[in-house]
C-alpha cells in the first residue's frame, strides 16, 4: 500500500487500482461496461449469370451503382447488441469492424456462393 492509501489488484492478467481511505475504512472501486452494437443491413443487385464466374471482381467493378444504396441500407438500420458475428453465417473476422459480402442464388433456391469484398 502506498501512503496515499492506493493499492492494486490484479484481476484477468490485469492491475485495477482500489482507492482506499484509511481514516474511515472505506474502499471505492470503479465500476465499468463496455458493450458492443453492431448494424446489418443488405440490398439486392441484378447480376448476369454470365459474369459467375468473376463474380466478385464484376461486382467491385460496380461499386459506384450499389455503393450508396447500400450506405444508405445501413444507416437506416436500426442498432442491435452483440457483434454481429451470429448475424449470418459468413462472417468470419470477429475483429474487423467492418466486414462486407456478396452472395449470389445460381439455381435460384438458396444463396450458397459468394465471399468478402
């Protein structure tokens, strides 16, 4: 303890400080939070089944046309509490703080291709 009455815990690999009073016995500890939001949103774009195989270098190409749409989708999108990571299933950097994906429906049942951009 130093005299200022200051001594240290360590708690999870790190030091918290206590305050401690000693003329009147009394400890103050700092109690914190951090939680974590994310948003999610998507838009659909017309995609021609010729350009499958290049999929992801044709959609970057296009950016300028899906870009703001997409922005815009976001910014709309209401805050929800988690990282975002249970979402959909192709997340796949939990630390990214921004991840974005394409998918696309070749046999119209289900969406099964796709990757990041």
């Amino acid at each position: 303890m130093t005299p200022q009455g200051v001594t240290h815990i360590r708690r999870g690999g790190k030091i918290s400080p206590l305050f401690y009073n000693l003329k009147t016995n009394q400890m103050k500890a700092r109690i914190k939070i951090r939680t974590v939001y994310y948003k999610y949103a998507e838009i659909e774009i017309n995609f021609p089944s010729t350009e499958l195989h290049n999929a992801t270098d044709y959609i970057m190409e296009k950016e300028t046309e899906w870009g703001h749409e997409l922005q815009s989708a976001i910014d709309k999108a209401e805050f929800e509490h988690g990282n975002g990571m249970d979402s959909d299933d192709g997340w796949t950097d939990e630390k990214s703080e921004q991840e974005v994906r394409y998918e696309v429906d070749p046999d119209g049942d289900s969406y099964r291709e796709g990757g990041h951009l």
